[in-house]
C-alpha cells in the first residue's frame, strides 16, 4: 500500500498547489492502521524529498527537530529516523 500525500497540493521541493495525493493498492483486506501507516511513510519520504532538495543546493542537514504532538509517538519519530538516515 502506498499513499501520495499531496491532497493539498505539493509543497517542497516541487511546489505545485494543483497536486493531488493518491492511494495505491488499497484493498478490502487494508485495514485503517495500514492505511495510516501509508500515510506516516509518505510525510517521511516527503521529508527525505526536502532534505535531499537543501542538500543538493549546498545546504547541510544534520539533524531534525520534531515538535507538537507527533514527536510522542515513537512508531512516528523512528520512522523519519529510518527514512532520513
């Protein structure tokens, strides 16, 4: 199952307000926690995307702070972890 997180419009690096997101393979047999975790992979790998982006225009990134509710889930905080390196 794959999820294109872009239902608002893409944002960084490829600005397009137009964009829209998508669900890939959804099946009867997907549940709601294996849609949410689609969704959780996009918003990292959406992450890398804009990282990758500051790094190839010279910039460096070391590191990410995370704030809000989100930084108390771990599934969420190891997932950017894993996907950014």
């Amino acid at each position: 199952l794959m999820a294109v997180e872009t239902f608002q419009g893409s944002r960084t690096p490829i600005t397009d307000p137009l964009a829209r997101g998508a669900m890939l393979g959804l099946t009867m047999r997907h549940s709601r926690a294996h849609v949410w975790r689609a969704f959780l992979e996009a918003t990292c790998l959406g992450t890398r995307a804009a990282i990758e982006a500051m790094v190839s225009a010279g910039h460096s990134a070391k590191e990410i702070t995370v704030c809000g509710g989100a930084c108390q889930s771990d599934t969420w905080l190891q997932l950017h972890a894993d996907v950014t390196g």
